[in-house]
C-alpha cells in the first residue's frame, strides 16, 4: 500500500516537472515569436521614416526578409542530414524555400542577365524533383506527420502569406480603388512589403519550432530530456 502511495507521489512530482517544461517552453516559444514581430515592425519603420529607402531592394526590411527565408531553407537542409527516414520532404521543402530566396534576390541576379534568377531556380528544382522521384518513401508520412504538428501552421500559413495574400493584397489597382486620389505607390509598397515579412516571420519561426520538434515527432517534444 505504502509503495503504490510512494509511486503515485512519483509519478505526480513528474507530470508536474514536465508540465513545468512544458509551459517554460511555450513561454520561451512566444516570446521568440514576439522578438521577432518586433523587428519586423522596427525595420519597416526604420525604413520608411529614417531612411526613406521605399523598402527597396537595398533596405532593413528586404534583408530581414532574404534572412528569414534563408535560414528556413538551411533549418530544413539541417533536417533532410539529420533525419534520413524524412530526408525527401526536407529536402521539397528546403529547396522551395532556397527558390524563394533567389526570387527575392532577383537583382543580385540580374547583374549577370536579367531574368537569371530563373536558372539557378530551374536547376534547384530539377535537382530536387530527380532526388525526390528517388526517395519517395520519405516523403509522404514525414511531410503528413509534420502537417499534423501545430508547428507546420506557422509554416505554411507564413507561407500562403507571402506567395497568396501579400501578392494580391498588394497589387496596385487594389489599392488605386481603396485610396482613390489619395492613392501612393509608397504606402502600397510599405503595406505589401510589411505584409509580406510578416509571412517570413511566420516560415522561419514555424522552422525554428520544427527543428526542435523532429519535424512533427509527437514521440520527441523538445521540452523532454
């Protein structure tokens, strides 16, 4: 009697103690998520009133936004290495993001000709697709195991953001009809651009939080030792 009541002691003391986990976790996860919602909103800022750059090319908020999709890429690469069994979603995943990158740096690009930043595109994805068509039992579990994970939203929404809404939300004739004489191609671009940071703000903290989560391992949570 006294050993069951010494267990179930124990086993109340350690659900508490990865309950604490847990919540520090999810605090330390938010918190990330509001660092990042913060510099976001600073270097659109920066941009618009101190520098008076538009948020062109060469701007705070492009280079935020080059990063972020960058540092996916590379957190999805780091996973297709580290997880074999999940290597060909990863890797879909990473050179998706990697295409984004070079669409963003279109410029960079068209220094050598212009339109380039479809080549080096074109050959990511062949690349890609003959690796994939080669791996394809690693594709469709991980790439559903990661879609059940509530990480994967902050990925894929970001996602949509960027490539969906931050495009037709943005386009000139939306705006033309809102605004109408009091319509500005600054404040379109400063409303496109900050909507779509905000999209790459979602992809990388979604990355982020998947990395440290197996890419949806429900068996592997980051907050257990």
């Amino acid at each position: 009697m006294a050993t069951g009541k010494r267990l179930k002691v124990r086993k109340t003391g350690l659900s508490h103690s990865e309950n604490g986990r847990r919540l520090l976790f999810v605090l330390v996860e938010l918190f990330f998520l509001f660092i990042l919602l913060i510099a976001a909103n600073i270097s659109i800022f920066v941009d618009a009133t101190i520098l008076h750059n538009n948020l062109s090319e060469i701007s705070i908020s492009q280079f935020l936004q080059s990063s972020f999709i960058l540092l996916s890429s590379v957190i999805f690469a780091l996973g297709a290495v580290r997880y074999p069994f999940k290597r060909a979603y990863l890797v879909l995943v990473a050179t998706l993001f990697g295409c984004m990158f070079i669409r963003e740096n279109d410029a960079v690009f068209d220094l050598i000709r212009h339109g380039f930043w479809v080549v080096p595109t074109f050959c990511a994805l062949i690349a890609s697709g003959w690796y994939t068509a080669r791996n394809l039992d690693t594709l469709m579990d991980p790439f559903l195991c990661h879609l059940e994970g509530r990480h994967s939203t902050h990925v894929y929404t970001g996602f949509l953001i960027v490539v969906v809404f931050s495009r037709l939300f943005g386009t000139g004739s939306f705006w033309d009809a809102v605004m109408g004489n009091n319509y500005s191609p600054d404040y379109k671009s400063i409303i496109q651009e900050g909507v779509e940071l905000l999209g790459y703000v979602l992809i990388f903290h979604g990355s982020c939080m998947s990395f440290l989560s197996r890419f949806g391992d429900h068996k592997a949570t980051p907050w257990r030792s």
